[in-house]
C-alpha cells in the first residue's frame, strides 16, 4: 500500500498528497491494454533518455502547497528531468520536486468517463503546461488530439486517419476502431505479450540461423580438409 506524502515548507506548512484514490487504473480489460501498450512503447522509444520518464495512472501536482489540483493521466510522458527519477521514492509526480514537464498526456476512455469530466482535463492539461494531450475511445475508435500553441492547444484535424506528433516523433492513427501507433523508427507498437512473443520468435530464429551457419562452416571445413587429402595423395 502506498503511503501518503507529507511535505513542509515554511510557506505551506505540513501538506498531504496522496498517492492514490483507490480508483482501479482500467475499468476492462480493452482499456488496459491499450493503456500498457502505449505505456510499454513510450517507455522503449525513450530507452536511453535519462531525462525522460514514462508511466501510468500516477498522480500529478503541478502546483506546490496544493494538494487539490491534481490528476492522473492514464499515460504520462515526462521530459527534460534534471535527473533520472527514482520510482521507489516518486510515489506521485510533485512537479515543483522532480522538475520537467509533461510532454505528452493521454487519456483513454472508459464507459463511465462524462464530456464535462473530459472537459475539465483538457482544461487542466491546457493550464498547467501540457505540449501533447491525446484522447482515444477505445470502444468508438475516436481519436482527439491536441497540440499545444502558445497559451493555448490547437486541435488536429482528423487525427484518426493519420498524425505525426511534433514533440516524440511517433506516428498515430486508427484503423477498425484500433488505435495504430508506429515509432519513429516505422516499427508498429504491440501489445506488450506480442511483443514478448515477437521477440521470442526472432530470438528462436536467430539460434536457428546461428545453429545452421555453425553445420555449414563445418561442413565445409570438413570439405576442405578432404580436398587438401586428396591434392596431397595425387602428388
């Protein structure tokens, strides 16, 4: 169980900011994949950034001494840390300690989520600094983005049919109600089990082909030494 965070300061005093709300992170089973597998894809595009830091369903405090404006995105991506951030000690993203900023926000809906509730989060997305805010209803294959400008966020034309975001790189679309997103490098992002099962499969590949380069090479080794013996018993 996570433990509340107390912090003092001389202008706020002991201020509580907990951790979490008991609320689960994904009403179904759809919503959570489509949640780890944008969890799990941010986290291998930045692979190697230090100052980068990506999760999920984790409370963000934007402000300090005020533990009442806060939110947790389903996918969080924050960059320009100071420092590589330490999950056992972070509990909750308190922007005023970590540093950074939240370059991308993604919220995937669920039956229960309301237009007003989604309303007041681009509100608080908008206000507090978010660069990307994206909004996917995986059950109507709707897909929002916004991109910020300014003080404000300019909304993408008809993301769903293609969008390549400015602040990652990564490139989005849906297709049959699915949400398609391919890295920078034009690799497709999975479900993280079949991306456990893709990479078991070229692991099994790799052995194979290693295996039958390792049969040649001795085969023709062998062919070698029978040529050299029978050069040697012609002379």
């Amino acid at each position: 169980m996570s433990m509340p965070v107390i912090e003092t300061d001389t202008e706020h005093g002991d201020v509580i900011y907990p951790e979490g709300d008991g609320k689960p992170m994904a009403e179904n089973p759809l919503q959570h994949l489509v949640i780890r597998t944008l969890v799990c894809g941010f986290e291998r595009h930045f692979a190697g950034r230090d100052d980068v830091f990506v999760g999920g369903d984790f409370f963000w405090y934007p402000i300090e001494g005020d533990n009442k404006t806060v939110t947790a995105p389903d996918v969080t991506v924050i960059a320009d840390l100071p420092q590589p951030v330490d999950i056992r000690a972070m509990g909750s993203y308190r922007q005023w300690v970590f540093g950074g900023q939240v370059l991308v926000a993604i919220e995937v809906l669920s039956p229960s989520n309301t237009w007003s509730e989604m309303a007041r989060k681009l509100e608080f997305y908008r206000r507090h600094g978010v660069a990307e805010y994206w909004m996917f209803d995986p059950l109507g294959g709707a897909l929002a983005v916004f991109v910020r400008e300014g003080d404000n966020f300019l909304v993408i034309a008809d993301a769903a049919s293609g969008w390549t975001s400015p602040n990652t790189g990564v490139h989005v679309s849906v297709d049959d109600l699915e949400l398609v997103v391919h890295g920078a490098d034009g690799r497709r992002w999975l479900a993280p089990a079949e991306e456990a099962r893709r990479a078991d499969e070229m692991a099994t590949r790799a052995d194979e082909m290693a295996a039958r380069a390792e049969v040649a090479e001795a085969e023709s080794a062998a062919l070698r030494e029978e040529l050299a013996r029978l050069r040697g018993g012609s002379e």
